[in-house]
C-alpha cells in the first residue's frame, strides 16, 4: 500500500527531527528549530504533531519496534548461541544504518527519559535487551560454546557498547554494508570469547 502524501511528509519531519535532537540534543532542541530544517514554520509542524515529546516518541518507538521484530525472530530461530549472537551483532548494525538517529538519541538521552512516565518504556526495552543477551551468553557458556572464565555480564556490556557506540561514526551507504561491518566485528569478538579446541 503506498503511504499518503501526509504519511510521508509525517516521516520526512520525523527524519528531520531526528537528526536535529541527536546533532543537539533533545532538551536543546526546539520545534522551531526542527521547523527551520524542514522549511516551515514552527506553527505548520503543529499540524502533524502536538508537541517535540511526541515527535521523539515517535521516532524511538518506531526504532525499538522494529529493533525488537528482528530481535525477537532471531532469538525464535532455534539458532546456537555463537549463531544467535552473531545474527543479534547483524541486526544491530542493520539498526543502526537504517535508524542511526535514533539510536543516537536512544543512546544520550534514554537514562533521563526513562524516568518519565511516556517513556518508560524505554527502560523495559533495556531491561529486556539485556535479559535476551545475557540468556544467549549464559547457553554458550553451559554448552562449552563460550569461555566459562569470563563474566558473562561484562561480555555483554563490552558487546553492547562496541556494537552500539558505531552509531556515532557509522554513515549510511559508506564503504562497508552493515553486514560486512557486522562479520568484522563479530570475528574480532568471537574470537575473544569462544571456547578453544
């Protein structure tokens, strides 16, 4: 079904304001200046929404919609923990390329966020994040898949913040695909934590 030409001006201003509240941060960030860099006036961008809050909650809702629809097919897949681990790590990086803002945005600002009741769901969202990694680390190590010295809490702050941190110079459409950003990563990280024969 093709979008309605307001369903898709919706998503250009969403795009835009994404891209201001991570070059700016959210609480610096005002309509009128998502309004300057969609070229129009602030009071035009309260015709598709009420508020800059909404606007965000939008734009992160959307990412971590879609983040979890590809999460939680792989984490179905019946897969083995290095494979389960290795298709998470791909999927981030797809995350990443195609909701690079918002992941920024996720990133900075989520901690203080969370503490709103509008978005408390962000701290489920990190809840469940780290539960779904853990529980993969925790089968490699019982299946002799992953080292059994290493904490396994610490393996997955260390994953999590090299694989999400790319967001910060990651480019769209730049020399490496997320695929092939993500089986670079994954060589350098597998190698670190699975067990030796």
């Amino acid at each position: 079904m093709t979008p309605t030409p307001n369903a898709e001006r919706r998503a250009q201003l969403l795009a835009t304001a994404a891209g201001v509240f991570a070059d700016q941060g959210y609480n610096a960030t005002t309509v009128r200046r998502i309004a300057d860099a969609s070229g129009m006036l602030a009071g035009s961008l309260y015709y598709h929404f009420d508020s800059k809050e909404s606007m965000l909650d939008e734009i992160l809702s959307a990412f971590l919609d879609e983040l979890w629809t590809s999460y939680d097919t792989v984490l179905a897949a019946g897969l083995g923990p290095r494979e389960t681990i290795g298709a998470l790590v791909t999927q981030s990086f797809r995350q990443i390329d195609r909701h690079g803002p918002a992941v920024a945005i996720y990133q900075r600002e989520s901690r203080h966020l969370s503490a709103q009741p509008r978005f408390a769901y962000l701290a489920d969202s990190q809840l469940k994040f780290e539960n779904a990694w853990l529980r993969t680390l925790e089968r490699g190590v019982a299946e002799h898949a992953f080292r059994g010295d290493l904490d396994v809490r610490l393996v997955y702050r260390f994953v999590r913040d090299t694989v999400w941190v790319a967001a910060s110079w990651y480019r769209p459409g730049g020399a490496h695909s997320p695929e092939e950003i993500a089986r670079q990563y994954l060589s350098m990280v597998l190698a670190g934590i699975t067990t030796r024969t």
